[in-house]
C-alpha cells in the first residue's frame, strides 16, 4: 500500500519529512517498508507553502492495512501544526489492487503539481473518481500533495537524488542547533562532489542546517544513499532524535518547463526560455540586480538575480545588450527569478576613443564642440573617434547561483555532464 501525505507543517514548527521518518519506524509493527520513503518537492512558486512545498510518501507491504490507514490519521492528527491557518493535511491510501488503474492518472498528477498550479477541488474530484482512501484535514489542501507522493511511487522512472535527514531530539527543538560547522567543511571536503550543497565554500556558509524551529538538523544531499550516510558520519553534531535517507526529486529541474517562446510564460511557473538580453542589468534598492530579454516574436520579460544570490549578481552584472543567454528559473509577479544562466554567445563590446597621432602617438584632444581632435604637440587633426573592441571579462557557458541562494528543486552543475559548464563560483 502507498500512504501519500502533505502539508503537516508551518513557518512556526513541525516538518512533514520528520512525521515521515517517525512512521517509518512506526509503521513496521504492520508489515515491512518497501524501498526508501520518497520525498517530492511541489511547484516552489506555490504562495501556501511553508518552507520547502515537501509531501512524503511510503511503501508498505502490509497484511492489514486498515490499521495502517487507522495509524497514520492518528498520527497526523496528533501531530500535524493544526493550529496554524495555512496548515491543511492531506492523506491519501492506495492499494496495490488500485495499482493499474490509476498508475498514468496519478504519474501525470505528480509531473503537473510539480510544475503546475493544481486546486483543492481537482484534488478532491481526483479522489472521489478513483474511490481512493484519503483523510483531508481544514480545507484539505494537502491532499494534492498526497496525491503526487503516491503518483511519483507508481511512476519510479523520474531523475532522483537522495537526502539524508538529521532530526533533533524532542525537547530542543526551537532552540538554537549545535553543531561543528568546521566538521561540515571537512565532510565536505572529502565527498564533494558525489555530495553537494552541504557548504557554500565562496560565502563560507553552511547552508544544510536551517534556522527555522522545525525538528531538521541538518539535511545531506547526494548522489547515492550511501554517501550521503557516510558524509552525516563525518559531522560532530549535538545527539540526534532520528534520521531518514529519502530519495528526492530534489536537484532534478523537475520543476522547469522548456519553451520556445518568452510569450508563452505564466505566472507561478517555472522555464527554461531563451533570449536576447535588451535591456543592460542594473541594480535597485535593497540590492536585486535586473535586466531584460527579449526573443524573435517581439515579446520581452524581466529577469532579476535577487540579493540573496550574492556574488552570482556580479556576473550578472556583466551583461550587455545583444548577448544571448538561456535563463533558467521562475516567473512570479511578472518576473524571472534566475536559478541559472547559460551564456550562449556575447555581443561584441565596443569603447569609442579619441583618435591618436600618426606622428607622436599620443591620443589626440577634442578642438572643440563641433571641431573634431587636434594633437595638441603636432597639431594634427581629425574628424572622427576611433571605435575598439574590449575584451569581454566573462565567457560563454551554464553558471548557477551560489549553494546559500539555490532552490531545494534545482539542477546543480556538479550533475551536469556538459563540459561547456563554467561553474559560478569556481571550487
């Protein structure tokens, strides 16, 4: 049986994948657990997410599931941030008799609320033509969640990636975490790149252990479980309450769709668009660095590297109009959040001088408006500036934003296989 849950979290406390973990544990007195729990990442422009948009699904082989469906409601309602007003949970139970039929409905379902806007009421009409067991709890919003979980279980073949999740113990939680950052650089250092995004070396930032007061220490992102269970053996680390190896759509681009046109971008989605960079980057309060691009129909969007990518924004920043560039990211109030950029060519960048002398060398100086150069020593003259190409300090290939500003769903480069890659910043 798969068991699909979503939204049991809030901004204050809790975590779905921690509930997940826990009845990981608990739910072995049924039956035996098939395979890792799978963690799936939603569509990150999602305005009701708490932290991460996770949902969470499990594999149970399991003689009664009655009792397993009986525990995990319990669980989840015993646990979940009820309180909190945009904390709405969603269960959703499929049997392996119901396997068949609804295996390409629900695989299409996860692929759409991993990239798509998905309403409570399609969700809740998905559950009542399939006949599936569910429990929503509020408004039910979690059940879209729910749904994906067990959608991305049927349909295995997805890009994935693995986590290992670190949780505290019980009673410290929401107070602040102890850990040995230096041990964290170590690790790093030793499983870098099979593992990534446990460090950012260029900001000198841990970036795997969050602020928040969820239950999370810290969470190991990699490219098999293995190594990112040999990596969290590395770390010194105040004693743990549990832990959880997930397989991930995270570092996939799952969320990404490719379009051959700037016009057919919509709001709260996430592209792959190409263009021509119209408008040179500038950068306005509060330190978000902006440009255009525009593609061969005419039609133009806004780009924005925001201030939490840091030093990503001064490559950015060396942009020019007429360079090509593939932007990777997300639309939301009518502008792309850049998670990469791919440089595909550079326009020729051109400083006009003042004309030198054919005799001494030396540059010559304006003889007044309208007047054109004179060489003050020879008196030499001339009517026109003299146009040079400069050198471009920045070269054609795919850079992304630094480990601190990236998104649980993003691609990084140490995954990509092209050797045009230019990692941003380099290691």
């Amino acid at each position: 049986m798969l068991i699909g849950i979503d939204d049991t979290d809030s901004r204050e406390g809790m975590c779905t994948t921690y509930l997940g973990a826990l009845l990981m544990e608990e739910l072995r007195q049924y039956g035996s657990i098939i395979e890792l729990p799978v963690l799936v990442r939603l569509n990150p422009t999602i305005p009701y997410k708490t932290r991460g948009n996770a949902c969470v699904g499990i594999n149970i082989d399991t003689s009664c599931p009655d009792k397993v469906i009986e525990h995990v409601i319990s669980r989840v309602s015993t646990m979940a941030a009820l309180d909190c007003d945009m904390t709405n949970p969603g269960v959703v139970f499929v049997q392996d008799d119901e396997y068949e039929s609804v295996r390409d409905t629900l695989g299409i379902f996860f692929q759409r609320a991993v990239r798509e806007v998905i309403s409570i009421e399609e969700a809740k009409s998905f559950i009542e033509k399939t006949g599936l067991k569910s429990k929503g709890f509020k408004n039910g919003r979690g059940l879209i969640g729910a749904l994906a979980a067990c959608g991305s279980m049927l349909n295995p073949g997805w890009d994935h990636t693995f986590e290992y999740l670190a949780y505290r113990q019980r009673e410290k939680w929401g107070t602040p975490r102890n850990v040995d950052k230096e041990s964290f650089f170590r690790a790093d250092s030793t499983t870098y790149p099979e593992t990534w995004d446990t460090i950012d070396v260029y900001n000198e930032l841990v970036v795997c252990v969050p602020h928040s007061p969820d239950p999370v220490l810290y969470g190991i992102r990699g490219k098999d479980p293995e190594v990112v269970k040999r990596t969290a053996e590395k770390l010194s680390t105040e004693p743990l309450g549990r832990s959880c190896v997930y397989c991930t759509n995270q570092g996939t681009d799952m969320h990404l769709i490719p379009v051959d046109s700037i016009s057919k971008i919509k709001e709260m989605q996430s592209y792959i668009v190409s263009g021509i960079v119209s408008g040179d980057p500038f950068t306005i309060p509060g330190g978000h660095t902006i440009f255009s691009i525009s593609d061969k129909s005419g039609a133009s969007i806004e780009c924005a590297a925001f201030e939490p990518t840091k030093n990503f924004r001064s490559l950015v920043r060396k942009l020019v109009q007429g360079d090509i560039v593939k932007i990777y990211g997300s639309f939301m109030n009518k502008s792309l959040n850049i998670e990469k950029m791919e440089i595909v060519s550079l326009a020729p960048l051109v400083a006009s001088h003042n004309p030198e002398c054919p005799s001494c060398r030396k540059r010559m100086e304006s003889a007044g408006k309208g007047q054109g150069y004179r060489c003050r020593k020879c008196g030499t003259k001339s009517s026109v500036l003299v146009q040079v190409e400069m050198k471009r300090d920045i070269e054609p290939g795919i850079y992304e934003v630094p480990p601190c500003a990236r998104r649980h769903l993003a691609k990084p480069l140490v995954r990509f296989k092209d050797p045009s890659v230019k990692i941003f910043p380099s290691r």
